[in-house]
C-alpha cells in the first residue's frame, strides 16, 4: 500500500521534474471553469463615475492571463450589475479603481463576487472583495478587507433644501436605498408683522408617524429673523438678546439613523401666512443600503 503522502502510482523522473502548482498559484480560493464569470454589484450616488477592473487568472497551462473591463453606475444608488467571462484557472489577483469621477468616501459601494453563468438568471456563488471606493482609494484582491454597505464612517454631506412658500414648514425626505445619521440641521426664520408666538420644532417621522421631536427653547415673536439650529450635544441656556435678533439651539440625540422614505422637517406652531423658512441645512452622513 503506498504512502498517504506520495502518489499512488510510481514516480518518473517528468514527475520528479514536473512544477508544482500549489507553489505557484498563490490564493487559489476561486477557481473558475468555462463556466464561470465575474459579476461586480456597484452602487453610486457621485455623478460621472467610471469603475476599472483589472486582474490576472493563472492559466491551466500555468501562465498568467490579465483581464480589464470597465463598469459605469447609475447614480441613483440603484445596484447596478455586470458580468463578465474571464479565462479558465485560478484568480491571481484583482483591483477595482476610479477613472472617472471624483466619489467621495460612503458614495460608491462595490462588491465583486463569482457567478455561474453570465445572463440575467446567473447563480451567484460567492464574495471575492467588498467595499467603498474613491477617487484615491481603491478595493482589492488578496489582501483587502470586506465590508458591508453600512460600515465605515459614511459619507459626511450639507444638504441644502429650497426654501418653502411663505407660511408654510418645509421636508426633506431621505432618499431611496439610502441612509442618514442626522448630525445638524439649521434654518432662519423670520416671521412677520403679525403678532403670535411661534413654535418651531424640527422633526424626524418615518413619512407619517414622529419618531423624534425637538422643539425650541423658546416662542419666537413677531418682526424677527431668527436662526434656529438643531445639533448632537446642543442645548444650554438661552441668550438674553435672541428676541433683538440671534440665534436659538436645541438637543438632538446622538446616532439618529434615518432609513430611506423618512423624513426630516419642521413644525411651526402659530405660523403666520407672512412668515418664511429660508437658508436651510442639514448636515447629516449616508450610507448606502446596498444589501
């Protein structure tokens, strides 16, 4: 009986002299047959993005055979996906750049991933590499980490929201298959001659029912421009002059998520038809929900 550690057929000297492939391969996780393709899952919100993918497969006849393809995103934070055929063997290695577009950190998510088949009916087989590119950071293939659409510290942004008709509040909706931690929000109000006291509150409802309310410290009168802000850690006493014109802050409570379809808006209590909402801001980090 032979040996569990040599071939059970006897040894020749092209055997003796034969490469070993498992010396050569180097991470040979991911083999792919005739059969086999890659699919690269994209999702973007940065306009004009281009991704490159480029890579090598060691061949059967142990030479390396590059590959290069290009995939555009839509910019609707949409999936979009591409599968592409590449050479019989062993993945020796992949990268995925920008060549175009200038994607900050939290706006364009990649997964690369090995599919049988390359038609809309693919069987998606595994995860090779996952994560955020930008325009100077990119994603790769042995070495680089995995990630989830949700992790990192997200995309940190100023939303800026038109201002609404006067005597009415004004609503921004989270976008689809997005999500937001709201950091800060801002916005000036300057209400009329007609003499009521107002009661601004900002709040966060999921498209119909609050999920969080802040409102402000205190009634603002008639004749005035006042800047109300909202903020993580804000608050404390108010100042004495607010009602010659300043600015009022209120509390917002800390990792406030926001899932794509919620909504962040104000509430005026005693609004006047005079009154008007303008200069509005809020500050707030996105992810992609590309899961």
């Amino acid at each position: 009986m032979p040996l569990l550690d040599q071939p059970p057929w006897p040894a020749s000297p092209e055997f003796a002299r034969a490469p070993r492939i498992n010396a050569l391969q180097g991470p040979a996780q991911y083999l792919f047959t005739g059969e086999d393709a890659l699919q690269i899952d994209s999702f973007d919100s940065a306009a004009g993005v281009t991704l490159t993918i480029a890579g090598a497969m060691l061949g059967t006849d142990l030479q390396l055979l590059p590959f290069s393809f290009t995939v555009t995103p839509t910019t609707n934070r949409v999936v979009t996906t591409v599968r592409v055929g590449v050479d019989s063997g062993w993945l020796e290695h992949i990268r995925i750049i920008v060549t175009a577009g200038a994607p900050l950190l939290g706006q364009t998510f990649v997964f690369v991933r090995i599919c049988r088949g390359t038609l809309a009916n693919a069987l998606t087989l595994g995860t090779i590499a996952s994560g955020y590119v930008t325009a100077n950071t990119d994603l790769y293939w042995p070495g680089g980490t995995t990630q989830l659409p949700l992790d990192g510290e997200g995309w940190a942004q100023a939303v800026t929201i038109g201002n609404p008709a006067a005597g009415t509040d004004w609503s921004q909706t989270v976008p689809t298959n997005a999500r937001w931690e709201l950091v800060a929000a801002s916005a000036l109000l300057t209400t009329s001659a007609v003499v009521a006291n107002r009661q601004p509150r900002l709040i966060a409802d999921d498209g119909a029912t609050p999920v969080f309310e802040a409102a402000s410290p205190v009634a603002i009168t008639a004749g005035l421009a006042i800047r109300e802000s909202w903020g993580a850690g804000a608050g404390g006493p108010v100042s004495a002059d607010i009602l010659t014109g300043g600015a009022v802050s209120s509390g917002l409570p800390n990792d406030l998520y926001l899932p794509a379809g919620f909504r962040v808006r104000s509430a005026t209590g005693a609004i006047d038809v005079g009154d008007q909402w303008s200069a509005i801001r809020l500050y707030v980090r996105e992810w992609i929900e590309g899961v």
